[in-house]
C-alpha cells in the first residue's frame, strides 16, 4: 500500500525529470550503470561470478556433473538454470520456492544461454543415450538495486566463460573448458508514462508500466526476449528498444571481452 | 514425434499443412460454453483446443492479495496431463508458471480493475491438446471469456506467433514448425496495435525482427476479426432465443424500482420536515438572541445555513446508494439470464 503511494508521487516525479531530459542518477536515457565482473570466486564450483551492476549485486555458480540425457536429445548436454531471489537481497524478497518473478528471471536467463548456442551441447556427450554432462547454472541474488535481468544474465555466462568440466574427478578424461561459443547480452529498458530509459534502477523500476529485455549474440541477431509487467508498448518502442539494446549489447561484450 | 521435415516451405512457397507465410491456422470460437462460471470459452486453433473460464469480480481468497483501489486479477494456465505426446505430470511447471505470469500480464491493463476494487477476477485456462502456440490460443480463448463475463475492458486482446523455418518467416507456426524452427516469438496485441505480451526465443536478425512484428500483428488482426465474430453471433442468437424471457425480467423489476424511488421521495419529504423545524427552532434561538445581543445576529444564521446545508449532504449519499445498490441488483438479474 505505502509502496504503492510512494511509486505514484515518484512516477511523477522521475516523468517530469525525463521531459527535462534527465534521470535520478544522472545517466542518459540509453546509459547504463557501471559494470564489475569478478570471475572465480567460488572454488568449490566448476565456474563462478560476482557480478556488480550499479546497486544490484549478484553471485552465479556453474556446477557441472554427469547425468542420463532427456530422451528426444539423447546425444546432447543438458542446461538447466535457477535463480533464487533471497531474503537478504531485498525486503521484499522472502525465502520458500521460486515465485513467479524468479522463475520468470530464471526462465529469460536460461533462454539467452540456450538459444545463442553459447553452449555447444553436442561436446557435453559421454556416452549417448546414457551420460552426458549436465550444467547447472545458479543464480543468487545479493542486492537487489534494480534490473536483475542483466545482472543475472552476465553473471551466467561469465561463469560458464571460467567453467572446467571436471572430467578427473568422474573418471571421465581430463578437466577441459567448458566449450563456449557465444557471449549472449541481455539489455534491459523499461517504459516510464511513454519514455524509455535503459538499465533501470529499482527506483525506476517500480515507476515503470512494463520492461522489455533483449538479448543478443555475437552477429547482434536476437536469441531472446520477454516483456514483463502489466502495460503495453507501442511498435515504435520496441524497435526503438531492440536497435538500442543490440548496440549497447556490443559495448558490453567488449568490456566483458577484456576480463 | 515426427521427425525434422527436410523442408519446411515447398517450391510453391507453402508451408507443410497447405498453408501461406502468412495465414494464420483455422479459428473456431465457442461462447459461453460452461454454466457455472460468469464467462466461458472454447477455442480450437489449428489442432489446439482450449478452454477459457471466468470468475469475478468476486471476493479474495486469501483476504490479505486485496487490493483497496483495484481487483487483482489471477491467471492460471494449466496443461492437461493428456494434451501431449508424453504424458505431462501434472500441477504447475516452471513453464507454466512463467506462462500464467505473461498472460495475465498481458490482460491485466486491459480490465478495468479500478471499477472492482477489493475484488478478484479470476481466469483460468485449460490446455486440452497442445498443438504449438498454446499461450496464444489461450489468451485469445481468456479475452473472449472475459468479455463473455461482462467485464469491463479497453479492448479485446489478440495473440498471434511468428517464427522462422528455413530463413522464412512464417505466422501462426504449428508443431513442427515450432520443433524444429529457428525463432519463435509470441505476441499479444490490443486493437488499437499495442503489444501487451513480447516473448522470443530462437535467432533473428534485427531486419527479420521488425518484419516478423509486423506479421504477427497482422495475425492478431485476423484472431480478432474471430474473436469479435464470434462475440456478436452468441450475444445476437441469446438476444432472439431470451427476448421474452428478458422483457418479462425488465417488468418484474420495474416493480420493485418505483418502491425504492418511493421510499426516497418519504425520505426526501421526512429530512425537509426535519430541516423545517429546526430551521425554525434555529430562528427561534437567535430571535432569542437577537433580544439578548442584536450584533451577533448575523452569525447565527449562516450557522442555521451551513447546518441546513449539512442535513442535505447525507440525504444525496443515501440516494447514491440506494441507486447502486439498484444497479448492483439489475447486473446481478442479468447474470442469472446469461447462464
């Protein structure tokens, strides 16, 4: 309820700041929060990230074992990706089962790993039909500053980008790298009484009528996205927000090809 | 599961099951097809058959997901455990969950929820077989239900895919299509060309992109001449089979109005007798005071006015609310004839 006064007075608020052309922060429309990638932070998994994204804070794991295949890919690895939005990330946040926002979360993250191919399953094969590698991707949410969408995305993938498939320890051959043949980003916008601003902030985030999240592969083609919240947006909008995202999507992937 | 066509689109540029690039699979639409919800739908799209059901605006169950200045609305997609090849275990999935989410996400602006606040609406749909595209044939299935149920909204929504198979777009994709394509992505629109649900996945290039968004607006546009269609045929054959019946309704509570109109003319009449005397016993106060202190004369009168205008004020709100409490009977009378 009080949640709900504060994000009408603040709506307000952050649309008459966007007629002046600005944002609470101070960032262009199109600017997104600064961006930290640490990599290894867990030993005791097969890949992990710590991934910073202006206030939201966000910890991936890649954990990668044997396990049977499903049957219609018998000769393929299996991905399968979680998020948890835990009680210390935010208020809001309560433990039990994913709800429906982590699961969606998850969902969306899962789709740019599987869809860009970043993973070539194919290698994930031991024995067809009966073992393959199995990779899981967990996502836990530190801090919850808005736009966890990009935050978890890049925590995926530069955890998988460290992941060592422990081949040793199941008497499977040799620890190799994880064969990685995509970096897929995932840009998010969201739409504020008809502006759009990328990257939001949780403050933005609440004032917003709907977001839409893009990802992108190395060609710049689309391998994703999902719009989520209640509210619609126009054609000229979402063009307008995949072109952007594709190319902030770019500028992304070169900082993240530098760590 | 068939296996992977070798090619999805023939020399003459259709597609497997006969159909153009973009042409979206047969539509059938029935309305008000269950007894004990407020709005019902099935619809078939292509082999998907679905089935759309509506409850609401009623109270909230649990009481603490009321909202004091609008209904919530709830959204359950749920796949029979038969509607596949391999038996689905049955209750919710991760999918299904993620679903639910997007499509309610997709209705919700639609409803007016602010006229219903404290209230639920409930919407529940069920895959009975899932042929490719079964979030769109379930939307397009809740929207009719809803404007089956009576409910208030901005537009009725219409859902369409569009996908890539052998670099072509292709609207509306069926199970192969969807299998063993390159792109999927679901939209949702209102009539007015805003896109309410955006979902994709697979590989398009920014060109294809924009062109596939166009194609399934246009998809949309065709679901929703169905749609419409099939609204108007129920309302305009229920119209002729219940005209008596509904004429014979409108006598009946013809009745009862006059009495209420009566009974706040009483009140009318009583509340001035009332404001009369004590006007009067006001004036007899001041006369009196006027002996005693002729300057605060003045004063005493507006009093005596802001407190005949104070008598005033509840006697309009027990009019307004005897008037919805008329309407309210009329809506619900209503809704017993429909089913």
């Amino acid at each position: 309820m009080n949640q709900e006064i504060v994000s009408i007075i603040q709506k307000d608020y952050l649309y008459n700041l966007m007629l002046k052309g600005e944002r609470l922060d101070g960032r262009g429309f199109e600017e997104t929060r600064e961006i930290k990638i640490e990599t290894g932070v867990i030993d005791k998994a097969e890949g992990s990230a710590r991934v910073e994204l202006g206030d939201t804070k966000i910890i991936a794991g890649v954990k990668i074992q044997p396990g049977t295949p499903f049957p219609d890919s018998p000769d393929k690895g299996v991905i399968i990706t979680s998020l948890e939005l835990i009680p210390l990330a935010s208020p809001e946040f309560e433990s039990g089962p994913p709800r429906e926002n982590a699961v969606e979360l998850a969902r969306v993250v899962d789709r740019g790993v599987r869809e860009s191919g970043a993973i070539d399953l194919s290698k994930l094969c031991i024995r067809e039909g009966e073992k393959v590698w199995m990779v899981f991707i967990d996502v836990h949410v530190l801090d919850a500053g808005g736009n966890i969408m990009d935050a978890a995305a890049l925590g995926a993938i530069a955890a998988l980008l460290t992941a060592k498939i422990p081949g040793a320890r199941y008497g499977e051959g040799e620890d190799i790298p994880l064969p990685i043949r995509d970096i897929p980003i995932s840009v998010t916008a969201v739409d504020i009484a008809g502006g759009i601003v990328f990257d939001p902030s949780l403050e933005e985030e609440r004032a917003a009528n709907c977001k839409l999240t893009v990802i992108t592969n190395q060609e710049s083609a689309i391998s994703g996205m999902q719009k989520s919240g209640n509210g619609s947006l126009t054609t000229d909008q979402i063009n307008h927000i995949v072109e952007v995202a594709a190319k902030k999507a770019q500028e992304i992937r070169e900082k993240f090809l530098e760590i | 599961m068939n296996d992977k066509p070798e090619k999805f689109i023939d020399n003459n540029g259709l597609r497997l099951d006969g159909r153009k690039a973009d042409q979206i699979r047969d539509i059938k639409i029935e309305v008000g097809v269950l007894s004990r919800a407020d709005g019902s739908c099935y619809l078939e799209m292509g082999n998907n058959k679905v089935i759309a059901a509506v409850y609401g605006p009623r109270e909230v169950h649990p009481r603490h997901q009321q909202k004091s200045t609008k209904a919530i609305v709830r959204y359950k997609y749920n796949m029979a455990s038969f509607s596949v090849e391999d038996r689905k275990r049955p209750g919710p999935d991760r999918r299904s969950i993620e679903v639910s989410k997007v499509s309610r996400e997709a209705l919700e602006d639609m409803i007016f929820t602010e006229y219903f606040p404290k209230s639920a609406i409930d919407i529940f749909v069920e895959i009975l077989q899932a042929d490719a595209g079964t979030r769109t044939a379930a939307l397009n299935a809740a929207s009719v239900a809803l404007a089956d149920a009576g409910i208030p909204m901005r537009g009725l929504v219409s859902a369409c895919a569009v996908g890539k198979v052998d670099e072509t777009l292709v609207v509306d994709l069926n199970k192969d299509e969807d299998n063993y394509g390159q792109a999927d992505m679901p939209i949702a629109m209102t009539p007015d060309g805003k896109i309410t649900l955006l979902q994709m996945d697979g590989n398009f290039t920014l060109e294809q992109f924009k062109q596939g968004l166009e194609m399934a607006q246009e998809g949309c546009r065709q679901v929703y001449e169905f749609q419409r269609k099939a609204l108007l045929d129920y309302y305009a054959k229920k119209e002729e089979t219940e005209e008596v019946a509904v004429i014979e309704e409108v006598l009946q509570e013809e009745a009862p109005e006059e009495v209420v109109e009566e009974s706040i003319a009483e009140e009318m009449e009583e509340i001035e007798e009332d404001e009369a005397e004590e006007v009067k016993a006001a004036e007899a106060e001041s006369d009196q005071e006027i002996e005693e202190d002729s300057s605060e004369t003045y004063e005493t009168s507006d009093t005596v006015e802001e407190e005949a205008t104070e008598t005033e004020e509840p006697e309009d709100e027990d009019e307004e609310k005897e008037e919805d409490e008329s309407t309210i009977d009329e809506s619900d009378d209503e809704r017993e004839v429909s089913q």
